[in-house]
C-alpha cells in the first residue's frame, strides 16, 4: 500500500471516543475528524478496541484514513502513564486479556471512589451508570459527568480541578501494568507503541527518563511530543531523548469531544513518521478510504 493515499490531509493520531471517555460514538468523531479537514486519525480509546468496527466503517464513509489504536494504561511507582499503542492485532490473547484486567479494575476503583464521595456528596454509582454507555472503559470522566449532572460541578475540568483530584482525599488508583510489560505486549500483538504525553510533571518524567533506554531496547517506537499537555522545559528533554534512543516523535490533540478543551488536529505528526510507523506494524494495516 503506497502511503500517498494516507497524506491527504493532516494527521492526528490521538483521539476519545464514547468507548472510553469522549463525549463522541466513533463513527460521530471519524466524521468531526473529516469535516476538521484531517486526511487521517487514530481512534485511541484507553484500554480497549471496541470502537474500531465502527470507526472503521465511518472512515470508508467519510473518505477519512483510520488507524486503530488504544491507549493503554500503564503505572509506574505511584504514578500513572499512558502508553499509545497502534496497529496491533486486537485479537491477540495476551492483550486481550490484560486490556480486560484493566478495565475490571477501573470498574471496582470506580465504584469505590464513588462509595467515598458518596460520604460528602450526593452521588451514587447508578449516577455513574447513566453517564457511561454499556461496555465502555470507566474513568473519573464518567464520575466528573455524574456530578455535574448532579449539579455538584459546573464542568468537568472543574471536578478533576476539585473533588477528583488526587488532593481531595476520594482519589483512588487501580490496576495497570508496568510501562516495559505494557512494550512487550504491544509488540508481540504486532503493535507499535509510542508514549502518550511523556512531560506533564517532573517527577514522573525524571523516572520515565532513567528507564528510557530499557523502553526503547523492548520496541518502543516513540514519544508523543507535540501535546498540550507537555511542559515546555520537559518537549527539550524529550527532543534529546529521543535522539539518543533513535525514537520518533509525534504530536496529536488528545480529543476528548466536548470533555476537554483540545481540538481536533491542534497538534499533528509528520507523514513520514507515520510512514514508519505503519512499516513497523505487524498486526494489522490503516483502514485506507477509498
Ligand atoms: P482516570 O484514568 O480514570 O484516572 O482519569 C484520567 C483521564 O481523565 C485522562 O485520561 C483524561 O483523559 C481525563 N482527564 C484528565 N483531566 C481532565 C480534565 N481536566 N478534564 C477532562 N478530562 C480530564
Ligand atoms: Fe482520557
Ligand atoms: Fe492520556
Ligand atoms: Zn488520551
């Protein structure tokens, strides 16, 4: 498949759908993707691929590329890191099964956050319920809906700002692999895996840092740089690790529909990185529109 029928637009390989916690169903972000002038996008849902069949079928439809990804969750010490992964086989058994692990824990770390709040606030688990469509992984943006529509909060961001912060004392975390077994999983699925914004707060990325070369010897591919997230101190850090561990670097929006502020193509990765990274995958290809 030559890449020319890929580049026709800008390329955004970082987005939510309402299979994690967009406020989006797949097919309704492939077509945003396209009407916001993008040639291609990655649907990358944390911990699962249930929104792949759909936006694959709406990315022929809209005349958009789609690369199927995942963003999965990962942990290292105390603090949690997200790992993209694209391209993989969705069917492989390793993965499936750990994704499954992933999203069971969030459920119970879910409820039981909710059972501590529930002490303070008046919020109750079917509140979560009716903010998260079935099978969906849950995350505190399912919560942050629930108290905003309870009237608790105005916004999301002022709920993760507030009673979901970890400061707040109802903040629980869950389950996740290791960022190096989360690697190996990924490429033994045929995937690619690129660190999801790897800047956000020194004391993690001076962890990530010792552990680079480690990361980077099991396959990692890269380390998403260009996000609004990334402080501007940590994007030289990373631009220098990057050389020296021979990694590519990309840049995505992290879409969230109307959960978040970032905008479709706001950051975007170069054709001839994604180029490389579709060379390396082994599990499956992009899903070319016409
Ligand atoms: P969790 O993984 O359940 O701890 O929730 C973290 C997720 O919440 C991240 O993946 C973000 O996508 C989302 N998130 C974090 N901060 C905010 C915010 N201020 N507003 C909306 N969503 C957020
Ligand atoms: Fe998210
Ligand atoms: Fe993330
Ligand atoms: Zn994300």
């Amino acid at each position: 498949m030559s890449s020319d029928r890929l580049f026709r637009g800008p390329i955004d390989l970082h987005t939510h759908s309402r299979v994690s916690d967009g406020t989006e169903s797949p097919a309704q972000l492939v077509r945003a993707a396209a009407e916001a002038g993008l040639g291609t996008v990655a649907l990358t849902d944390h911990d699962s691929t249930a929104g792949w069949a759909e936006a694959s079928t709406a990315a022929v439809g809209n005349g958009i590329t789609l690369i199927p990804g995942m963003e999965l969750s990962t942990r290292v010490e105390w603090s949690s890191v997200h790992m993209l992964a694209y391209l993989f086989d969705p069917n492989n058994a390793k993965l499936v099964a750990e994704t499954a692990r992933i999203r069971e824990a969030r459920l119970h770390r879910a409820e039981e956050m909710v059972a501590r709040i529930g002490r303070d606030y008046d919020l109750e688990w079917d509140d979560v319920v009716a903010q998260t469509d079935p099978g969906s992984t849950v995350g505190r943006p399912h919560i942050a809906d629930a108290l905003v529509a309870r009237g608790l909060v105005g916004t999301r961001s002022e709920a993760f700002e507030g009673i979901l912060h970890w400061r707040a004392g109802y903040y629980q975390p869950h389950y996740a692999p290791d960022p190096l077994a989360a690697i190996e999983l990924v490429v033994a699925a045929g995937g690619v895996p690129v660190m999801a914004h790897p800047a956000t707060r020194s004391r993690t990325d001076v962890a990530l840092e010792g552990r680079m070369r480690s990361y980077a010897d099991a396959g990692l591919f890269g380390l998403e740089i260009d996000h609004r997230e990334n402080t501007p101190e940590g994007r030289v850090r990373l631009r220098a690790l990057a050389a020296k561990y021979g990694l590519a670097l990309t840049g995505s929006s992290d879409y969230h529909g109307e959960g978040k502020p970032n905008r479709l193509g706001e950051n975007t990765t170069a054709p001839e990185v994604v180029d490389a990274l579709i060379a390396r995958a082994t599990g499956i290809t992009p899903v070319y529109a016409g």
